[in-house]
C-alpha cells in the first residue's frame, strides 16, 4: 500500500536547483530510509513532505506529492492539517522552552484534540509511554524539558510528535546529535513506531539505515539515483554510485 | 609649557618604541630565536618610559602646590595671622599673580606674588629636567638589559592589564563619588526636614523655602509643608505609566512585525527609520509634546467638551511613550530574532500557525529579554526630563487626572536648580534628596528586571 507518491518534484532556492525530477514512492507502515552525501537534497525532499520549505522564503516546490492520494502542493491544501497528519522529528533536539508536560499537550492543544484535562493527561501519558520516555521522567512532567539529556529530548520531541496521532513521521537525522546508547534506544522506538506510523527517515549512517528500514532511496546531487528494498539496496544495487556510496568509496 | 613637555615624552615614547624595536630586530638577524615578536620590545621600552613619567606627573601635581604654599606662607608666620587669613593672603597672591586681582594690593601681597611667580618657574622647569633625565635614564637601562631571552611579552601583558583594569576602576569610583555626593547632602537635607514630611507629605513647594532673608536663622517650622515628595512622586510615576501604556504596545507589536512578519525588504528600510527615533534629541520631542500635542489635545478636548490644560500629563505622557518605541522596539526584535530557528521549525512543524508560534514558543521563549527591555524603557521614562519641563509644566499637582499638568522628579530638581541657589540651603539640598530618590527607584528597577531575568533563565536553560 502506498501512503506517499512524490510524482516529478522540482525544488529551487532562489535560482539554484536542488532537487530534480524526483519520483518517489512511500509505503504504508514501513521505515523508508533516505541517505546520500551531505547537500544531495535528502533533507530538501523530507521537508517537501509536510511542506516546511513554506517557511523559507527563496524556496519553491513544483511537481505533485500525493499522500492518501490527496496532491499536498495543491491551493486547497490546508497546512496546519496536513502537518497535524504528518509530524516531524528535527536533527538537532528542540524541545520547547516550556514543561515537559507542555511540550507533549503543545500539539493537541493547537488542534484542539482533548476535550478535557483528564484526556489531555492521557494523551501526554500514552505519547511518554509510545516514545518510551515515561518511566524516566513521570515525576518531574513540571519541569522544563530543556533540562533533560540530549537523548531523552529527542525522545520528548518524537512524544510530541506522536501526541497528534499523525499518519507519518519524518525524521530528519534524529540521531546525529546523540551518543551510541541513545541512538540505539531511537531505533528501537522507530521499529516500534512503524506499526502505527510510516516513518521516513533521513540519515548519514548507512548502518543504521540498514538497521531501521525496509526501503531505501539513494539520493546524489539532487536527483534519485536509486530506490527500492533496503536489503536490495545494500546488497545488490542496480547503480555503480550507490554501491560506491554504500561500500564507502566516496562521499 | 606643560603641554610642550608632554608632547616631548609622547615623543620619547614612539622613540624608545622604535628603537626597542630595532634592536630586537638586530638580535634575530643573528639568527636568535627571541622570546617575543619585535614588538614586544618596542612595547616594553615605551613602558618604561610612560611609568615613570606618569608618576613624576602625579606626585608632582600632589605635592607642588603644597610646597609652594608653606614656602609663600613661611614669610608671614610669627606674625599672629589665624589659619583663615593665611588662605585668603595666599589666594590673593595667586589671583595677583595671575592679573586677576582687583582689590587693593598691599606691597607685602606683591612681593608674595613675585615669590609665587619665580617659584612656579622653578618648580617648571625643575619638573622637566627630573622628568626627562629620569625617563632617559630608565630606557637607557630597559634598552640595555633587553636581550635575546628576556622577558618582555609578559611586562606588557601586564600593564595592558592595569591600564583596562584602572579605566574600568576610573567608572565605578566616578559612580561611587556621585551616590556619595548625594548621600551627604541628602543626610543633611533630611536634618532639617524630617523624613515623614518628605515621605508622606502631599504639598510640594519649594519656592516658598527660597522667599526668605539669608540671615535669617534656619527654622524649621517654615519649611513645614513645603517638601511633600508624594505629589512629584506620584506625577513621575503618573506620566511613566502613560508613557508606558504608549511604549509597551506599539514597540513590542512593531518589534514582533519586524521579526517575524516583515519581508527582508520591510525590514531593511523599516529598523533604521524607527531607531532614528532615539536619536530625535530630547528636547525635540518635549518642544513637539508643548507646541504641537498640547494644544492639539486642549482644542480636541474642548471640542468634546471637557476641559484640558495646555500642558498636560497626556500629552507629556504620550510623547514620552512615542520617545520610548524605539528602544523597546529594536530591543524586543533583537531578542525575538536571536530565538532558534530550530524552535519556530519545531512549531511549524506541529500545524502552528505563526501566531500560534509567536504567542506559544516564541514569546515565552524571548520573554526575558523582552521584559529587560521593557524596564529600560520605564527607568528612560522614570529619568525622563526635558518632555516633562516642557509639556507638562512646573507646579506639582496631586492628580490621577491625566489632562491636568503635574511635574515630576526630575523636573523638580531642574525647577530647583534654574536659577539662584545657595548651599546648604533646604531648596538646594531638595534636590539632592530627589536625585537620591531617584536613584534609588532605578536601582530597585534594575535590580528586579535582573531577578526577573534572572528566573526565567533558571527556569529554562
């Protein structure tokens, strides 16, 4: 079943083209991984995707990009919904600047999902528990988020981004930022997650890509070079760059 | 003649730079390897130049006017002359010497003056040959003892140091000199008005302090009901927060368009075009608030109906607040700016709305900041004086009605000041007691925008 089809995006900054002609399709349910070289416009074709590149001015999108066949670059297309279906998870953790608590409730609040505190409760508890955050932190939900390890933010930002029930989760390198034993932890949460969300997930680690993920999608200097089954991809790519890539001979 | 000698030593100074300088040059063309960059040593040698002259300078400004006093004073002891005579004798000696004597010169004054005279030349040029032999001596000596291992970046770092540190020590003693000042006169103030007069008294008229014969012993009787701070006090605080209800609004919504809203292009041409605000000269604004908002805000006000002094808290008020925009404006979008992108991008992300993000991630985030820039505003408004003595006139009110004219602080002290005044006359000291007043306010001010900070910052980082 396909949950996202990218059909010719084009993205320009400015004048500049970083994304040509990409076609690319994503399953439900399932962990897509993207990887290339840094400035292939992996990250690019990720913010395509729930339309964050609106909020740089110079960027501009063409092509069409249907999630539950519905084109998301069309004028009717309402983003504060759209990004209530498809939520995002940053590179680096950004917690907001308020309670744990807060940061959880932030998204139903601004949707207006709970009609009551005793639902909102649930919800920031279910979201804790979903991001395996809860036992760690169910007595301080008080305390400023900012306050925790880099780790259990990141794992705070992902509660917040489930907290919505959002169809897909993108996840733009949400662990270049974090030691070993903390990516290890988000990994585990993602294969967790896929069973309720499809997660897209942009990396530099081709071992974790291989870890995580039924597909991959090799990206180089803006074009798609190859997509298809992760074990595939690692182990029998059609193109020369993608095995050069993923056998480290170059980027 | 001093100036001329200053001059020389500054010369001294490039001189010895240079040449400590050569020879460090000299010492690596022999292929040492030197301790420092060459100029190190140029720095060095202008250092052992620049203390000693500095101190020949200082302790003869200390002491040279001394001498030269009990040297003069000495022909005239034995004679009976109390200690108050002896000072007027001598100041009459260096008025006359200086051709600024207009009295009736005595043979015995003229004769001091002559003696002033020569020793002041004597002292002159005795100071300049101590001063330069003293300081060729030292860089002759530096200059020799430099050598290829010699310490020399370290002496300088050092007195760089010093330098800043005295600069730096230079402010703080200036600020604890002006609280002292105050102090003093405050105290002596307070000696003859009692502290509950001024606190809780509700009539200030200083004038009628000044209406009297200065012969007149002081009492202080007369000064009852005259220096009741409360109407000045609640007039300050009367036109800051009006000033404020314009500032607070208006700044902070154009700090937020300009951070968020505005186009690269807006924002471009708009900052410059509101920071010129600040730089409008206050006086500007105040002749602005007199000639152009008071009497536009009486004929609107009569027009309605009601009655409206021509200098009025509004207006003094209201122009007040367009002088404070500016600052908290600029402030409010520098600090708004400097929030993450990565917290805005965690918003949008979420299906925030700008608004949304603004009021939800964004204020909260920057509201330290912001409510620093805020007090700056109070504490110019508080401190505010030329709007207020042109536009909102002199007598001080007791009124919440903000189209009557009051006065403030501030105004007052000018009020007190313009004019005859004598020390240690209540009217003078009054000012001092207001200034002190002041002071205090702003301190507290600044001390609770600190805390206030201070808080949020634990809360959140």
């Amino acid at each position: 079943m396909k949950k996202i089809k990218a059909k010719d995006v084009d993205v320009f900054y400015g004048k500049k083209q970083a994304l040509f002609n990409i076609s690319l399709d994503i399953e439900e349910n399932q962990v897509t991984a993207l990887i290339g070289p840094s400035g292939c416009g992996k990250s690019t074709f990720l913010r395509c995707l729930n339309r964050m590149n609106d909020v740089i001015d110079i960027c501009s999108v063409k092509g069409e990009i249907l999630i539950n066949d519905f084109n998301i670059n069309d004028k009717s297309c309402d983003v504060v919904r759209l990004r209530e279906k498809i939520g995002m998870v940053f590179q680096k953790p950004n917690p907001f600047p308020k309670t744990l608590y807060e940061n959880v409730s932030y998204g139903p609040t601004i949707h207006g999902i709970a009609q009551s505190k005793q639902e909102m409760d649930e919800i920031v508890e279910t979201s804790l528990k979903k991001a395996a955050l809860w036992e760690e932190v169910k007595d301080r939900l008080h305390e400023p988020g900012t306050g925790l390890s880099g780790g259990q933010q990141q794992r705070l930002c992902i509660a917040r981004a489930i907290s919505v029930r959002p169809e897909v989760i993108l996840m733009d390198e949400p662990c270049s930022a974090l030691d070993p034993i903390a990516t290890a932890q988000i990994e585990e949460l993602i294969d967790e997650l896929k069973k309720e969300h499809t997660i897209i997930i942009v990396t530099h680690s081709m071992a974790q890509a291989a870890r995580v993920s039924q597909n991959t999608g090799f990206f180089h200097l803006g074009q798609l070079i190859e997509h298809g089954s992760t074990d595939k991809i690692f182990k029998n790519p059609d193109n020369k760059k993608t095995q050069d890539y993923i056998t480290g001979r170059f980027g | 003649m001093n100036l001329i000698l200053f001059t020389f030593i500054v010369l001294l100074g490039f001189t010895s730079y240079y040449f400590g300088r050569k020879k460090a040059y000299s010492i690596q063309s022999t292929k040492k390897r030197l301790t420092a960059l060459p100029q190190f040593y140029g720095y060095y040698l202008a250092i052992w130049c620049a203390i000693p002259a500095f101190i020949i300078f200082s302790l003869w400004a200390i002491f040279e006017p001394t001498i030269v006093k009990l040297l003069i004073l000495s022909d005239y002891s034995n004679q009976g002359y109390l200690d108050d005579e002896l000072n007027l004798i001598y100041e009459k000696t260096k008025a006359l010497s200086r051709g600024q004597f207009t009295g009736e010169i005595t043979p015995f004054i003229k004769a001091s003056a002559e003696k002033y005279l020569s020793l002041r030349s004597i002292a002159q040029s005795s100071k300049a040959v101590i001063v330069l032999s003293i300081i060729i001596a030292s860089v002759a000596y530096a200059y020799k003892r430099i050598s290829s291992n010699s310490r020399t970046r370290e002496p300088v770092e050092k007195f760089l140091n010093a330098v800043l540190f005295t600069a730096s020590l230079a402010a703080i003693l200036t600020t604890v000199g002006i609280v002292f000042s105050l102090i003093f006169q405050t105290i002596d103030f307070f000696k003859v008005i009692p502290l509950f007069d001024f606190v809780f008294g509700t009539h200030w008229y200083p004038a009628k302090a000044f209406v009297r014969d200065s012969s007149e012993a002081l009492d202080p009787s007369m000064y009852s009901d005259t220096f009741g701070a409360i109407p000045i006090f609640a007039g300050t605080f009367f036109i800051a927060f009006i000033a404020m209800c314009v500032a607070i609004p208006i700044g902070l919504m154009s700090g937020i368009y300009l951070a968020e809203y505005a186009s690269v292009k807006v924002r471009q041409y708009a900052k410059p075009l509101i920071e010129i605000l600040a730089g409008i000269p206050t006086v500007v604004y105040g002749f602005f608030a007199a000639l152009t908002v008071g009497p536009f805000l009486k004929e609107l006000g009569t027009s309605m109906g009601l009655e409206v002094s021509a200098e009025s808290a509004l207006a003094a008020g209201g122009v007040m607040g367009i002088m404070i925009i500016p600052f908290i404006s600029s402030l409010s979008d520098d600090v708004i700016t400097s929030v993450p992108q990565s917290l805005r991008d965690g918003s949008y992300a979420m299906g925030a709305t700008k608004s949304e993000t603004i009021k939800r991630v964004i204020f909260p985030a920057a509201l330290p900041g912001i409510v620093g820039s805020i007090l700056l505003g109070v504490s110019r408004a508080i401190g505010e004086t030329m709007i207020v003595v042109m536009a909102s006139g002199l007598a001080a009110n007791l009124t919440l009605n903000p189209l009557e004219s009051t006065s403030t602080i501030t105004a007052q002290i000018v009020v007190i000041l313009i004019g005859d005044q004598a020390f240690g006359d209540p009217k003078t000291q009054a000012a001092f007691a207001l200034g002190m007043s002041l002071f205090l306010v702003t301190l507290c001010l600044n001390i609770v925008a600190l805390r206030v900070v201070k808080k949020y910052r634990e809360k959140y980082e």
